[in-house]
C-alpha cells in the first residue's frame, strides 16, 4: 500500500527533525500532498496514525493533511492555470489526469494561446509543510 510508505516517510522525517530541533514532543505536522499524487486522503491519514504510535513524541502529534491543488505552465506563452480553467471535462478524463499526470496533455490545452505545450509546475508529489514541538525551555 502507497499510503503507508508515503506515512512511513512522513514519519521517519518527523522523527529526524524533532530529534535535530532537540523537541520533547511534536504537536503539529502539516503535509500536503498533491492532487495529482495517486493517494487517497483517508487512507493517507489512517496510515499516518497507525506508523506514528509507537514513538512516544508522537502521541499526541495532530497531523494535517492539506491537498494542494494542480497547476500546470505553459512552455509556449508562459500562462499559468489550473484543471478547471481548461473548461469541463468528464469524469473519465478527470479521472485519467489524476491517475496518469501525462495523459493531461491528451485532453487539455492551455487557456490563454490554445497550445497542449505545458508542464505540472505543482501537484505531484508529498511533502511536509511545518513541524511544531515542544523544546525543553529553549
Ligand atoms: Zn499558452
């Protein structure tokens, strides 16, 4: 399961930096994963609670899970947008583009010149925004 590698990462990430900021406890994680990335966000914050019980500065450790939302750029005119500016498109489409990020090429054209030249400038991918401790009396 994807989920629980990705969970297990978080963790191991978590637990490197508490222990290098020198924090008794961790209270807050914030980790964003992309909407493209193929991950289920209930599945994803299952696995995190299951990975992180056994070490004991994550007891009580609230974790965030925030979706970032796909943008993609043009090479041709350099405009910006995202999947719902490129107009409707049905559940299979959105379906694929989610699954297979190249297969957006197939089904979408940028905005603002028409060209299907672009690339994903953010979506993929997970990543931890913030960790929040408690430092003995820093
Ligand atoms: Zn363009």
């Amino acid at each position: 399961m994807h989920e629980f590698a990705l969970a297990e990462s978080v963790v191991r990430a978590t637990l490197q930096t508490a222990e290098s900021e020198g924090m008794t406890a961790v209270t807050r994680v914030v980790v964003q994963v992309g909407e493209l990335q193929q991950i289920k966000k209930d599945v994803f914050e299952f696995a995190l609670k299951q990975v992180h019980s056994d070490d004991p500065r994550l007891a009580d450790t609230v974790l965030v899970v925030e979706i970032v939302p796909a943008r993609f750029s043009c090479r041709v005119c350099e405009h910006g947008f995202t999947l719902a500016e490129t107009g409707e498109h049905d559940a299979d489409a959105k379906e694929a583009i989610h699954f297979v990020p190249e297969l957006a090429h197939a089904f979408m054209r940028c905005p603002a010149c028409g060209s299907p030249d672009f690339e994903v400038a953010e979506g993929r991918g997970v990543g931890i925004a913030s960790i929040e401790g408690e430092r003995p009396d820093a």
